[in-house]
C-alpha cells in the first residue's frame, strides 16, 4: 500500500479491545480462537504460553485468570466464581470494572529470543448479584 | 525520489482472532499486518 498522507500513519501494538461482563458471584468464560487467513484454518500455538490476569483498581488486587487450550489454535479464559465473588462492591446494577488482557510468551530458542505479545485487552464490567450461595455478605 | 517502506514485524503472528463468548455470540478481528 502506497501513501502520501500529512498525518502519521499510525504503527504498533493494536490488541483486540473488548468489554466483557461477569455476573458477580458466576463462572464466567470466553474463548480466544487464532485463525490463519481464512478464519477457518486454527493456527498453531501449541508451543505458546499463556497468562491472563485482571485488575481492581479500587483493591489494587490483580487476579489470575484460569487459561486453558480446550482445541487447537483456541484459548478459553475462565474467571471461576471463586474469584468473581469478591469484585466489585454493594448491590447495585454495575459493582465494579476491572482492566484485564491475555498475554502471549511465544517461546524462542532461548529467553532472549521469547516473543511477548498482548493479543486481547479489555474491561471486565461487573454486575451486581443479590444471591449468594456461601451465606449473608 | 526513492520509496520508503516501513513494515512492522507480525509475519509470525496469526491473521484473524475470534472471540466466542459464553451466550455463543463472536466476534472476528483481523489483527492488522
């Protein structure tokens, strides 16, 4: 592509930026597929390590998020009730938001030549829940 | 006049990412190269 534009073209990171909301208190999950060009084909990552963690910033809490590969070329990013029950605070419709992102060690042949990439970002929006299995809040 | 080129390094990065969300809705996102 060819350009001769007065403004800067703009290079660099350019993650996927989505909102996902968790019912405080649920099992909540979504699902990363990595596809080659024709979305069909999954790519190959199963040498790629993965971590995803979410912050509170009322708490300064970071929380790790569970990562599995359930299929080839897929990621599911889990946020267990365990955790999700302790975000956001009193009863109303929207408890809290958090940041979070998924973050990709495409391994190299040595430490120097690991590959960092951040392929999602986002904000968790947390909803408020009234019902609550462990007993009163 | 020469021709500049400036090409970022994702050539081993996939091409298309797809977010599935519980509720079975997806979204497709090219990752741009």
């Amino acid at each position: 592509m060819s350009s001769s534009s007065y403004g800067p073209e703009i290079f660099g990171a350019d993650p996927v930026n989505i909102k996902w909301s968790v019912v405080r208190g649920d099992t909540s999950s979504i699902t990363i597929s990595f596809l080659e060009d024709d979305e069909v084909t999954p790519y190959n990552i199963s040498t790629w390590d993965f971590i995803s963690t979410a912050y509170e910033k009322s708490t300064d809490l970071i929380d790790i998020l569970t990562v599995t590969k359930p299929s080839p070329g897929t990621v599911t990013i889990t946020a267990p009730a365990s955790i999700t029950k302790d975000w956001g605070q009193g009863r109303t419709s929207k408890v809290g938001e958090l940041l979070f992102d998924l973050q990709v060690t495409i391994n190299g042949s040595s430490d120097a030549l690991d590959v960092i990439w951040t392929p999602l970002i986002g904000t968790i929006s947390v909803i408020g829940d009234i019902t609550y299995l462990g007993g009163s809040l | 006049m020469p021709v500049i080129k400036v090409s970022e390094n994702k050539n081993n990065l996939p091409s298309v990412i797809k977010i599935t969300y519980q509720s079975g809705k997806s979204q497709t996102f090219k990752v741009k190269k």
